[in-house]
C-alpha cells in the first residue's frame, strides 16, 4: 500500500543521527536513508564513510531520491537547499525553526507552485505533534490562542536553577552538555528559539504570517537573583511562555519569562519537556507535553513526517485558505512585573495602568498593565529586567478602550 | 476542494445538541445536517420539529446523506444502526464507546468489506485527539504504554470529594447535573466506561482486538472513608487510572482507582478533565490533557471526525496489518493496597510478595504483588477495597520468573 521512500540526508548532528538510529530500530516505516551530505568529510563518524558525501548535488540531483530531509544549522543554507529540492520535485522535511519562521509565506507558495509537501512537525516542540494538530483536528474549531514552554533548554535551565539551586552558568552548561541547547546559546536564552516556532505555529493555529522580527522575545538571560527570590517566596516558578491569542481580526503574540503559580497547567512541566495548550471555543483548554529537546525526541517528529509522506500528507494550512483577514498587531497591553536599579529608566507614566511599586535594597520593582511597545524598548536594555505576572493576559488596545468609553459612559 | 457532506444524527442528547450547536456556530465545515431521528417524536425539543423524524429509514435509505453520525444511548441499537448505514454505503461517526468495544472487531472488518470509514474520536476520551495521534503519529514508533482518566465524571466526583470535602454522593448527583456523567451512573462509577475506552485505544495503540468482558475494571464506588483519610495523610490524590502495557508479545491493561503523588503527571488533572500519557521508545512520555466530557468538548470531536471525512479519512489500524503477534493476556501482578473488615478476606499467601500489613480501628490493609487474578476476585466484593499504590507497574508472569530465576542463579 505504502511506497518505500529513499531519503536524501543533510546534516548529521544531534537530530540526524538520532533519525539515523530511529530509522535503523523501526520497522514500521517504509523509508531509508540513501546518501547523507556533510559539510567535513574528514570528520570522525559513528557509521561508515560510504554513506556520506560533501556534495549536494550527489542527493539533490539523485532522481531515486523522494524526500530531502534537511538537519542543518545554517538557516541560509538550508533555505536554498528546500527550493532545490521544491524545484527537484522532491518532498523536504525540516527541522530548522529559523528558516521557517523566516521564509514560511515563501516557502507555503513554493509548495503550491512545485506541486510538493513541506513537513516540519520537529521544528516546534520536538515530539509534541502540534502542527499536525493544529492542522488536522482544529480546522473546524475556533481557536482562540496558543501558549506553552517552547524551548527545552531554557526551561531545563530554570529547573535547575528553581530545584537545585544550581548557578545559571552552570545550568547552561550542563543543558548543553546532554544536547538540549542550540550551539549559539543566545537563540535559546534570549528567546529566540521559541519566538521561530511561534511564529510557525501562528500560521497553523491563525492563519496568518508573521515575521519574526515582528514578534517581541524577552529571555531569561536577565532573570537576576533577585527575581528568583521574590519567585521563591511566593511560591512561583519562572517560566518561559510563548504565546499567542486572536482577538477581533488581530493576532498577538510575545515570548516572555512568567511567573507562574504552582496550579498552573505550566507549573509541573520540568527540565527538557515543552507543553502546548491550545484554547478553542468547544475543546476549550486542550495541553499537550512531551520532550522539546534531544536527538531522539526530535528525530522521533522528523520520522512521523516522513511517515507522513509515505502516505502523501500535505499541511492544508486550511485557515489560510478560509477567507481570513487576520493580521498579525503589536497593539496590546500586558501585566509585568518591572525591575530596575536607576530610577529614571522606568516611570508611573510609562504604564497604562500602574498597579504597584516598591524598592528594597536599591533595587526599584514596579507592575502594571504596560504596552508591548514599552516592553520592547525596556527589553533592549539590560538594566531593566521583565518578567510577566501569573495572571497576565493580552489586551488590545481595542479591547481597552471600549473598556474606557464603558466606565466613563 | 473539499464536498458538502450532508449528515443524518440519530439522538439528540447532550452531546447531540453540542454538535447540533457547533455545527451551527462554525463556518470551517462543509457539513449539513439533513434530518435528525429521535425515539420519542412528541417530546419538546429546542428546535422545529420539522428537523426530526422517529423512522430510522428516513436516514438510513436518503440517497443524500453520506455520513450517519450515532449519539444514542443504547448500544445494541447503536450497532445495527452502524451496520445498516455502511451496508447503504454511508460512512459512520459514533461516540458509542460500549458498542465499538464490544464490536470493535467485527466494525474493523465491516468497513474493509463495505468501504466505508468509521470514525469515533468522540468515544474515547472527549475533546483529546487521541485515536488520532496514536493513528496518525505513532505508526513509526514503537509505543509500549498508554495510562490516563479516561472518565471525566469519576474525575470530577473525586476532585469535588478530596477538595471540597464533599460526601460521595452529593459529588455524583453534581456531575450528573453538570451532564458529566452517564444515564446509568454504574457505568462510570464502576469503571466500565473507561474500560470500554481503554478497550479501543489498545487496538489503536497495540494492533490488538481485546473484549471489554477480558479487562478488569474497579470503579471508585468501593472507596471509603479510610482510604481518603490514608490519601489525604500521604499527600496522594485518588485517580482513577485506565492503563495498558505491552511486554514481549503481551498486552496488558486494567482499570483502577490508585494513590498518586505530587510529582505525578496525573495529579493536577482535576475536574472533568482527561488525560492520556504515551510512553514511545523515541517520543518518550507525552501526555494529552483535554475536556474528557461535556456536550462541547464531544461535540467537536465528533465534528473533526465529521471534518475528517471531507477528504476521505480512514483508520489505518497500522499496528494491525504490521505482522503483528501481540495478544491481550492477564497474566500479570500490580502493587495494591488492599483493605478489608473480616480477617479472612485476605491473607499474605494470597500476594505474590507481600509488602505491608497492618490493622487500625478494625480495619485492615495490607500492601503487596498481586495477581490480576487474584484483584478480580477480591473486586467482586463489597467487602474488599482495592487501591494500586503510588508507583505501582504491571510485571507479567514472564518478567517475574524471569526475576526469580535470576535471584536464584
């Protein structure tokens, strides 16, 4: 019934051979590997040197070759290897977030045009099969937003940091020893990394595409020991939530650390896992969670993907296709809990609403409902440190001023 | 692109009118329905009557319709209606978990010689997409246990009784006015309907066809005072745990209330909430957490397999046509609790490995390995109250001889 598929391989990092692995312990699957491109050929590898080439053209020119599959780090280069391949007539699955989120509306015409399916459920929350299922089952619900831990290295970071009291360093360090941080660091600490993959589930959940750049990250390379301890002492976790709502016809979407309370659906998801919860209006609160980061993990969502073409799946990207006119808006409040040492960096004014302020021992705290606006030039500084609060929540602009016109009228 | 797909429903219940309103409500479906048939065509209904009919041929002979979409209570009439609509060439969607366990292997053959699709997200475990996934995503892996709620009534009466305090059987009427719980409450309480859905999901899961009658399931009518008061002393929550295991070529699986602790994933599911956790070679532990009952929630399960149906969607039952040899077996011990008033209910030469005993306020308990035969035995009385104990796992026969034989080499 199914057709074997032969597969063209680029990159054998973590993910490629924790496919390779995968592939070789599965029987279920109908596809092999049959060449694997590598920038070094010299380099030392676990498996023999005649599965390898360093040249693309030997899997991009291989017409037995059904699927390119692309694992490497390099965004730009793995951006002109999909076209070739989309202009090969070969499927492509992908791992790489920053590629995606980059060039996604190019890459969904691309599709259209060479006739040929995309797949990159591992590029979002490892082996949580979110795309497929924000694709597959929510075509018919309303969807109303999107949030969840979308790096595992961060939040294997913060676990460590909370539980056992481990040193930042230290902890980024050890997540990058076990394989769960990208090798620039930054793309994880500084929100980067699950910025991408909002923005790639944005598109699934909203249809609607948005540039990265459009979309604030906030990391955690901020967090200070003082926000550990007034987490601690009220019974929070920090966490790093990805999220995004619609509300009218506009999208919003940030990644900031959070207080999160211990009943939160957040809390409990430790070291490298990631969740997912989808808010629809009938399946109302759906969470998903499983392992975000690690070669298995992730070669496990790249394999489901070639599964997947085995039997000619295709993302219908089906509310794109609705008559949509959303658009992606940076117009909204939020709650934050602002940190600063010099007292002219942050002002009462600078929030819409000004909710309370304190200092103790030099330092300056101050929350409130503030602009996303405001947030990204406080977040361009490393003096002022900004974490949500536990029951924060997008507010459009919209939204509050029909909240203003209803208690003055 | 997609074809309007016109459907008749049979019963308009709770879940009936949920997916009469959300059908209503979204523009996303290419779905109508035709004509609704009801048993008792005199009674009031919230919308015009000219939308019913009590004569089942009226849906089952019209040409026009394409899907039959069963949401009634009886079971025995639940399948001769399935079995008439695919034999008139119409595919069928049904949330009736009694009658897919029961029949799930003569369905799987009934729509290869009909061709024609049955779907039944809806059946097992509301708005969490698990048949789906374990469909959908898992072909490629190698899945060795599926444990979760699988019954959002008993999650709630528990909920409300270690929460709030409330007595048994002001929690059960609660649920029932919430419409959580079934018409026959015993099916809830008893454990047989998660029974039924664990039944399904181990085909989905395992490629395996097992009878409802071969599952064990304890309910949660048996727990009393003490064992609260035991849970409540320890930091556990009760829950009642539907879980399946594969060993070598056998499958396991039962239903019963356990003691969970803190850390477990299942702890802060609370309410009508469901959850399932996968345990894959390569994925590892993802967990699913959903709305598991309510008129929403299966209503927009059933709408997606509706959905589904509008590119032709079918079950592969993968894991059936892969030369599989697995088969469903009882021959396994789990840790329990077991407590009991008369002190020759229960000895210590009726454990495997006796763990702990002891008597309080004429009480007794003890703790240790038993056999699942031994557990079904005991659950046919009142008189013996069975919890499986926080870490408890299923060892099948095999494994512990195995054990044995290597303790004694």
């Amino acid at each position: 019934m199914k057709k074997k598929l032969k597969l063209g391989l680029f990159g054998f990092g973590c993910v490629g051979q924790g496919l390779y692995h995968v592939l070789e312990e599965t029987s279920g699957i109908k596809a092999e590997i049959k060449k694997i491109c590598v920038k070094h050929p010299d380099k030392v590898r676990p498996i023999p040197a005649d599965r390898f080439t360093y040249r693309k053209e030997d899997l991009l020119l291989d017409e037995q070759i059904d699927v390119i599959v692309e694992l490497i780090d390099d965004a730009d280069a793995a951006f002109t290897i999909l076209k070739e391949a989309l202009q090969h007539g070969k499927h492509v699955v992908t791992a790489n977030k920053k590629m995606l989120a980059e060039h996604l509306e190019e890459i969904y015409h691309l599709q259209q045009r060479y006739n040929r399916s995309v797949l990159y459920e591992g590029a979002v929350c490892g082996s949580i099969p979110i795309i497929r299922n924000l694709e597959e089952y929510y075509d018919n619900d309303l969807i109303s937003g999107i949030e969840g831990i979308f790096n595992g290295s961060t939040n294997y970071i913060l676990t460590k940091v909370f539980e056992e009291r481990k040193g930042y360093h230290e902890a980024l360090r050890q997540a990058q020893e076990l394989g769960f941080a990208e090798s620039d660091p930054s793309l994880d600490v500084k929100g980067f990394d699950p910025k991408f993959k909002l923005a790639i589930a944005i598109t699934h959940a909203f249809g609607v595409f948005v540039k990265p750049e459009h979309i604030l990250n906030i990391g955690i390379d901020n967090i200070d020991a003082l926000d550990l301890k007034f987490a601690q002492d009220n019974g929070y976790a920090i966490k790093l939530v990805a999220r995004a709502v619609k509300a009218g016809n506009e999208v919003f979407g940030l990644v900031a650390p959070q207080f999160v309370e211990r009943q939160h659906n957040l809390y409990p998801v430790r070291n490298e896992y990631n969740a997912v919860t989808v808010v629809g209006a009938f399946a109302e609160r759906q969470l998903f969670v499983g392992k975000g980061a690690g070669s298995y993990p992730t070669g496990s969502a790249v394999l489901s993907d070639i599964s997947a073409l085995t039997y000619d799946y295709r993302y219908e990207y089906k509310k794109l296709t609705q008559g949509n006119t959303h658009r992606f808006s940076n117009e909204a409040y939020l709650e934050a809990f602002i940190r600063f040492d010099q007292p002219e960096l942050v002002r009462m004014h600078d929030f819409e609403e000004f909710h309370s302020g304190y200092a103790a021992n030099g330092h300056h705290y101050m929350t409130g409902l503030v602009s996303l606006e405001k947030l990204r030039s406080w977040a361009a500084s490393a003096k002022v440190g900004i974490i949500l609060t536990p029951k924060t929540r997008i507010v459009s602009y919209i939204e509050k001023n029909r909240e203003q016109a209803c208690s003055a009228a």
